[in-house]
C-alpha cells in the first residue's frame, strides 16, 4: 500500500471495487465453510474459529481506510463534498446502493494528491467522462478548504497547488515553486 499518494475515483470512493471485494470475501467465505464442515466431520470443527477467520477479509478494508484517511483524510472529505456540489457524477440508472452503502456511479472523475513539499500538496483533476468536466473547481476548492491557500498551476490536466496558511508569515513566489 502506497499511502504516499492519493488516488481518489469517484466511482470507488472507498478506494475498493465492490464488485471485486464481493467476490473475494464469497470465495473467502465459501472456503471457510467447506473446510468448518470438513473438521466437523472428524469432530473437530469450532464454529467460534470458523467465524473469525470468515471475518479476516472484512478487517483489510477497515485498516485500509484507517491509513488512507489518517494522511489524506482531510482533502478526501473536501473532494467529496467539491464532487457533489459541482455536479461531476453520473450515477447509474436504476438508482442502486452498492455493498458499501454508496449510491454506485456511472462516470466520475479521478483525483491525484501527492505532497510536493512541506505542508504542500498537488492535486490533479482527470475527467474521466464526467459531466460537467469544463467547470472551473477552484471556488469550489477553495470553498472547501478555508485554511490552505488553493491555486491552479497547469490546465491540462488541471493540477492544483495546495499551500497550508500560515498565519504571520507572508508567501513568497518560492512558495509556489
């Protein structure tokens, strides 16, 4: 796991297809239950056991989030509430939850952050056939980030500067280099 960089789909919020996660944690539990009633034949099968090991594939999603959102928790939940508001998902039709709890989308967007330096960090915006692709998020950005200072530095693809304030200090172009 690399939790250097960010990369954050809007159609996997979670960083995790649920599709692929559906059926891993099938095929884990399909397993658990073959080899419990195999022990269970020779009169050593423990149902307490069986039930822990069915539950270690639902542990690997919970650390991954803990680690993804102790670094990047902070602009996860700004690109969420920056992708709601500009309007840049497709969702499926029908409407359906998938096995997360996320409405499942058809088309969204990709965002890259990667720390550029000390209490800076560049963020990259890819389309991905999103609706509503051409609208500027730097207000929405900045909206959503009140205590980073937010600048667009290239326009294909849209990458963005983002600056930690810091208060009684003023910035200089050496910032955004």
């Amino acid at each position: 796991m690399n939790f250097s960089e960010l990369t954050y789909e809007t159609e996997y919020p979670l960083g995790l297809s649920p599709g692929l996660f559906g059926m891993i944690l099938t095929i884990w539990e399909i397993i658990t239950i073959i080899f419990w009633l195999l022990f269970s034949l020779q009169g050593e099968g423990n149902l307490d056991i069986a039930l822990l090991v069915g539950c270690v594939p639902i542990l690997f999603p919970f650390v991954y989030e803990y680690f993804r959102f102790k670094k990047f928790g902070w602009i996860i939940g700004a690109l969420e509430k920056v992708v709601s508001s500009a309007g840049l998902t497709k969702e499926v039709v029908p409407k359906h939850r998938t096995i997360f709890g996320y409405n499942a989308v058809e088309h969204g967007p990709i965002f890259k952050a990667y720390q550029a330096g000390e209490n800076k960090f560049m963020l990259i915006f890819l389309p991905n056939g999103c609706p509503n692709a051409t609208i500027d998020l730097l207000p929405f950005l900045q909206a959503e980030l009140p205590q980073y200072t937010v600048a667009l530095t290239e326009r294909l693809p849209k990458k963005y500067l983002i600056i930690k304030k810091s208060y009684g200090k003023s910035l200089t172009n050496e910032n955004y280099n």
